[in-house]
C-alpha cells in the first residue's frame, strides 16, 4: 500500500523539468509584482508631491488676485455704473434708485444723502464710505445757504442775470454740468427776459427750476432788440435761440409768397416750427 503511493510521487526526468519551469515563472511572476507595486507606490507619492507644489503656487496667485481686485479705489459715487454697483455690493434696486435720481440732474454731495438716496444699510456704507471723492467745492460747500438776509431778516434775492457759476453749483441738484450751461444759456440768450427760460435749458428738471426761482429773479431785464417779423432776414431771425436756420429760411419763403405777417401767431402755420416756443419766440420779434 506504502509502496503504491510512494509511486505517485516519483518523477521522469520531463516533469522534474516542467515543475522546475513552473516554480521559475512563479517566481518571476512574483517579482514583477513587487517591482510594480514599489515603482506604482513611488510615483503616486511623487505626483502627489508635485500636485501639492501646484496647488501651493495656485493658492499664491489667487491670494495676490483677491487682494488687487479688493482694493477700492476712490470714486464718485454718483456715477457708480450697473457692474460697479453690483461689485461693491449694491443690489439691483439700490443701484436703480441712484440712477433715477441722477436722472433727474441731481446729485448726491455725502455719504449719508448717498444713504438715503440708494437706502444702502449702515454696515454697506461704513465699508464705501472711506472710498467715497466728492468734488472739492462740494467738500469746501457751507452747510446753510449762502444767501444773506437783509436786516429785515428776509432771504435776500440775487439777480438771474448775474449768478455766477460758482453760485449756482451750491443750489441742490446743481453741479459743475448745469451750472456751466445755464450761464451759456443766459450768454445766448443776451440775458433771460423771464425766469420761464430756465425751463429750455437742457437738464434741468422742473423741482430745480423752482429751487433757483426762490434764490434768483430776474432784477434787470436785458436790452434785447427786437427783429421786425416782416423786414428781418433769414441770419437775424436764426440769431434767435429758438429757431433755426430752416425754420428762418421758411418764416422768409412765407413773407414773400404771401405777404407781410399780421400776426407773430401765424409763424405757427409753418411747417416743424417749434410751435410751444412761440411765448419765448414773441420776446424778440416784432410786427
């Protein structure tokens, strides 16, 4: 029985050398494997080393960038655009709020009339506030009117006609724009003959035309010559503000086709004539 299962581990010389080669291959395989798993192992931690580098120098360049663009600089914050708004913080409807009132040819000349424009809240203002440039006339502006009052203690009146630029920037809603335009206004005009003027100067709402009507009345009315509606040419009457040089030329045309004028209403038959003008065109013509 011994002898029987002995002989099933006697081995030729072939299959000695087939177990060799398997026990060989095997070990080969298991070599390979190890080197693998060493080298495999080697490189991860390499990669991670070197992923870690990067990520180090990305960190770095996203610190500098957050802090260029963290710096405000000063601005006027009455021209805070849509993307500049919504960068420093406002919402939507803060930014309209601004916009509309600047629309209205005003402007805001503090950080709390900015508040109480936008309704920005205390925490948001006290971060812009420091950024904030205002002009320096508005810095150097007086707190009250500068208006004096007579000894009767009434507000004195200034004349329209003499308000100098520097004057007319420290009535609210009124800044470097306005003010300039309204004495080149005056300058075309020759003076204003009434206060109504004010209204055809381009920018300025009706609540400002008030607030200068109550520091401002017309004391000297200008000496302006009046053009004969039936005699002036086409270059005196397009001297006029409120009509240009077609419209002249078609006042002209008219006179001669048809006649003499009987009456300064009749320009309103005319063609594209600024019909709503006609009080103020009357000021400086004649019959």
């Amino acid at each position: 029985m011994v002898h029987k299962m002995l002989s099933h581990f006697k081995f030729n010389k072939q299959q000695r050398s087939g177990i060799f080669f398997l026990l060989f291959f095997i070990l080969i395989l298991q070599i390979a494997y190890l080197s693998y798993d060493a080298i495999f192992k080697n490189k991860t931690n390499s990669s991670f080393r070197l992923d870690s580098l990067n990520q180090a120098r990305i960190d770095s360049l996203k610190a500098v960038e957050n802090t260029e663009y963290s710096k405000t600089y000063p601005f006027n914050p009455n021209y805070i655009s849509d993307y500049k708004g919504y960068t420093l913080g406002l919402s939507v409807e803060q930014i309209d709020r601004l916009h509309q009132f600047r629309a209205k040819g005003e402007f805001v000349n503090s950080a709390l009339e900015f508040q109480k424009v936008t309704k920005v809240s205390d925490s948001l203002l006290a971060i812009l506030e420091p950024s904030f440039k205002f002009p320096d006339w508005v810095n150097s502006k007086p707190n009250k009117t500068f208006h004096k009052r007579s000894n009767s203690g009434n507000l004195e009146i200034k004349d329209l006609n003499t308000v100098s630029k520097e004057e007319l920037v420290q009535i609210k809603g009124i800044g470097e724009v306005l003010s300039t335009r309204i004495i080149k206004f005056r300058t075309k005009l020759g003076g204003f003959l009434i206060e109504e003027q004010l209204n055809d100067v381009y920018g300025l709402t009706p609540e400002v035309v008030k607030e200068i009507q109550r520091n401002y009345k017309i004391l000297n009315v200008p000496d302006i010559k009046k053009f004969n509606l039936n005699t002036a040419t086409v270059n005196q009457l397009s001297s006029i503000v409120y009509i240009n040089r077609q419209i002249a030329e078609k006042i002209v045309s008219k006179r001669l086709a048809l006649g003499l004028y009987k009456s300064i209403d009749e320009l309103k038959e005319i063609p594209n004539f600024p019909a709503d003008k006609i009080d103020r065109i009357a000021l400086y013509l004649s019959i």
